[in-house]
C-alpha cells in the first residue's frame, strides 16, 4: 500500500507522536523493560544512584531535614530500589514517592518482592501520576528530590529551525502505509511551519545562530506544574541524552527522534539550562551527547546550595555511568585480563548488569593456572553482584552466570550452591542441572550428582552426556 499522511503538519508537541508513545508504556508496562526494547540500563545504574544519593545529601545539608524523594516516570523501580540502598547504605532518613503514569508499571512495582519491604516500612510510597498533569501530589516535611530520569525524552518536545538566529517552525508530518500500522513500520518528517515561536525560543535561536533543534516543552511543563504543585523549594536530578552545550548544536540538525518501540527524543539540556535562568543548574563537567546526570534547583538562590555543589563535583559531574558504558565497551575487544575485568566490575559498584556483560570473558580467561588471590577476589566479587540484583523476568539468569564463572574457576561447592539458587529461582533447565552434576561429580558427592543428572533427563530426555554418565555411575 502506498504510504498516506496520517497526522500533522502540526506543532511536534501536538503530534500523534506523543499520544502513541503514552498508549506504548500502558499496554507494555514492566515488558518494555525486559523484552531489551527500551533501553534502562544507564539510567537506573548502581553507580548513578549513588551520585544522585550523594547529591540529595548535599542538598538536604543545604535545605536540612529527612529526605523526600518523588520518582516521575520510575518506569519498573529499578533505580527507586538502586537509590533507597544507595541512602540507607549512608545512614540518612528518607521518604521515597514512585510514580508513573502507567498503571502496569506501578501494580508491578507495588508487588515486587525486593521493593515490599520499603513500603512495609512506611519508607516507599506509589502514585499513579502523570507529569505533565500532577495532580494530588502532597510529600511530608522536608527537602524534595524530584528525580526523572529518561522521562524529559518521553515528554512532547517541540522542533525549531534557526538561521542566522532567527526561529522558524518546524512542523511535523506523520505517514503510514496503513492506518494501525505499528510504531516501527511509521515514518515521520518535518516541514516548515507558521507558528509563532514564544519569547523563551526567540532568544535561544537568536543565541544558537544556526541550527535545527528541540526544544523541551512538556519537560519545561513538567517542571512548572510540578512546581505548582509542591510550593516549595526543590531539587531536579535528571538523567538522559541529548547536547548539553551551545557547540553541540551549532550548525547541527539534533532535532532528532529515535524509536525504541516508540519514540525518544534527544534532550536539549543546553536549552535546559538557557530556560533556567536564574535557577543552579549543574550539569556534568564534560558534555556527551550519548547520556549526563543534571540538578537544577527550583525556588532557591544559587549561592544558597554549597553543599549540593560540593558533592556534585566530587560525584555526578564525573558522569561515571557512562565512564563505565565506555570501559565495558572496550573491554569487550580487549585482551582484558581477570584483575582488569574485576577492576571494572568494582568501578561499577558491582552492578549485576556489568557482570552480565564481562561473565563470558571472564570465563574465557579463568583455568586451572589462575592465582589463588584472584580467585579469591573473584569469589567476593560475585558474591557482592548477587546481593545488588534486582529481580526482573527478563531473559537474564544471574545465578546461572555467576555459576558458569566460579564453576570455570573450580569453586565447585559455590558454583554448585548458585546452580541451585538458579533452579530455584528460574526453573528447572537441562544445562543447569547437567552443569551441577559435574560439579558434585568432581565433588564426590555421586548420590546427588545423579539426581541431578535425572533432573537433566527430565528436561532434555535425549541428552546424550548425562545418560551416559548415569551408566558409569550407577
Ligand atoms: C523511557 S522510560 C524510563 C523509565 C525509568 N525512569 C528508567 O530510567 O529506566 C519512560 C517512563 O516514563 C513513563 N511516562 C511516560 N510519559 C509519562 C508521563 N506523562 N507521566 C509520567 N510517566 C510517564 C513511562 O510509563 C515509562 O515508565
């Protein structure tokens, strides 16, 4: 079918887009997260958690009193549980609020084994609550932490074309070959528009010079209706991709939007930060287009947060997520030895998605000839990653991981004692149970190793190699 205008020349902010994208998080809720269509994994990092717990300390040191925290857009609470640990690990009192506009993301939060035991507490509470229009949203005393990360992408944005520093409308036309055709097969393209740009734009395109960019209308809208909402002072940290600085956008088309099931757009912090104005706005201290961590503070002097700025710097400003994103990208075509690739999984804070991508060359490079004190750091290092999980259906099977790699490293009892938390908590599969009863075989311990053989048979009836060694060991 010949492909026809399905919405639009509008303003982006109008489009269908948006309204789409909206319709995407209800109907997928936590699978948007597990089935590796939208991407969570830099957003909601142990180590992002721990530079956003350290800036809600500063802050709460310059505006004293038990921390508040409110999560919009918190999507499957990955990062809430990253955070409350990350704060309880410091010894600070906290309330956290989590909220999305999706109910699916929220039922699930509120029945998830490891995020229970916060609201049992009294110490997490859940809200079902849109961004652009909060409404009901009151927080008990004390300094607010508004956190949004990878929500202001989500949010409707609006698309501007300036030349020699004057704004024009960047209109939007959405195309289709037929009318419910799904998210990825539609096409999207800007067009020249009338619309007048408001003050706010007249002055950043008369800046930029000359470019094609975003502007963030519903994270602007966010951000004041938000602030209607609390009434008080309050602390923004959010976390996302997109220019952070007017030489990123200088001559640049980035008024770009991705599909990650739906669509995404590149964050304009730098138009952020120009929107701003007065308020402390701080940002990382090298922009990247691919991801930064920023704070903006509303309703308070910028001399008035020191000790937000403080902690900053020594922490969020070194953008140490994406440090990390880069050293496993390396790590992957390198000849990283054991020592580098427990460097690597220490400088993540341990982070169970990092040892996911390092676990096979870590098996690659363990023997028989591996130090005993390498070993040994391997084994608390495991150890550590396995308490900061947090438990999602995905296709990923830590335990069985963490097995293979200290299995390789002939730590056969723990091996073994992770091959069954693996059966216990992933069901029952033929490698696992054949891998286990090579462990306990080489353990001596046969009676086990058999059961654990049958328990092989029973789930790959034909496996040649346990049927075998059930004969030579019966
Ligand atoms: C890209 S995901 C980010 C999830 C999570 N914060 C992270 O970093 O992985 C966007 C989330 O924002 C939610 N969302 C989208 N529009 C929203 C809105 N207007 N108000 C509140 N939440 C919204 C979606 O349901 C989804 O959970």
């Amino acid at each position: 079918m010949k492909p026809a205008r399905i919405d639009g020349p509008c303003r982006l902010s109008q489009s269908v887009l948006w309204r789409w994208q909206r319709r995407f998080y209800e109907e997928q809720g936590p699978a948007a997260f597990t089935s590796g269509v939208v991407p969570w994994r830099i957003t909601s990092c142990l180590l992002l958690a721990a530079a956003y717990a350290d800036a809600a300390i500063g802050f709460a040191r310059d505006l004293p009193g038990p921390i508040q925290l409110l999560e919009l857009g918190g999507g499957v609470g990955r990062l809430a549980f990253n955070l409350m640990r990350a704060l309880e690990q410091r010894g600070v009192p906290f309330h956290y609020r989590f909220t999305d506009a999706s109910r699916a993301n929220l039922e699930a939060a509120a029945q998830h084994p490891q995020l229970r035991p916060w609201i049992a507490q009294g110490r997490l509470s859940l809200q079902q609550l849109d961004a652009l229009e909060p409404t009901g949203l009151t927080l008990p005393p004390g300094p607010v932490v508004v956190v949004a990360n990878y929500l202001f992408d989500s949010l409707p944005h609006d698309a501007w074309r300036t030349e020699q520093g004057i704004a024009r409308a960047q209109h939007v036309e959405v195309w289709a070959a037929e009318p419910d055709a799904p998210l990825d097969r539609i096409e999207w393209k800007f067009v020249d528009g009338a619309t007048a740009p408001p003050p706010s734009v007249v002055g950043y395109a008369a800046a930029l010079g000359a470019g094609r960019f975003l502007w963030p209308t519903g994270s602007i809208g966010c951000v004041q209706a938000i602030a209607a909402q609390l009434r008080r002072p309050h602390l923004w940290l959010v976390a996302d991709k997109g220019p952070a600085a007017l030489a990123q956008l200088q001559g640049e088309d980035t008024a770009s939007l991705a599909r990650h099931g739906c669509v995404s757009a590149s964050v304009n912090f730098d138009a952020l930060r120009a929107w701003a104005g007065w308020r402390p706005f701080l940002a990382p201290a090298v922009p990247q287009m691919r991801f930064g961590a920023y704070a903006m503070v509303q309703g308070l002097p910028a001399g008035s947060v020191s000790a937000l700025r403080a902690a900053w710097s020594e922490s969020a400003a070194h953008n140490f997520p994406l440090q990390a994103e880069v050293l496993l990208d390396q790590l992957a075509s390198s000849e990283a030895t054991v020592p580098q690739l427990l460097q690597a999984l220490a400088f993540t804070h341990f982070d169970p998605d990092a040892l996911l991508r390092v676990s096979a060359l870590l098996r690659a490079r363990l023997s028989a000839q591996t130090p005993a004190p390498q070993v040994a750091a391997l084994v608390a290092a495991l150890d550590e990653t396995w308490i900061n999980r947090f438990v999602l259906a995905d296709a990923h099977d830590l335990a069985f991981e963490i097995a293979t790699v200290l299995h390789r490293a002939g730590q056969l009892s723990h091996a073994a004692a992770y091959y069954r938390r693996s059966v216990e908590l992933r069901g029952p599969h033929a490698t696992t149970f054949f891998n286990l009863a090579l462990c306990l075989l080489d353990l001596g311990n046969v009676a086990e190793a058999r059961t654990a053989l049958e328990g092989t048979l029973a789930e790959d009836a034909a496996h040649p190699r346990a049927r075998a060694l059930l004969a030579a060991t019966g």
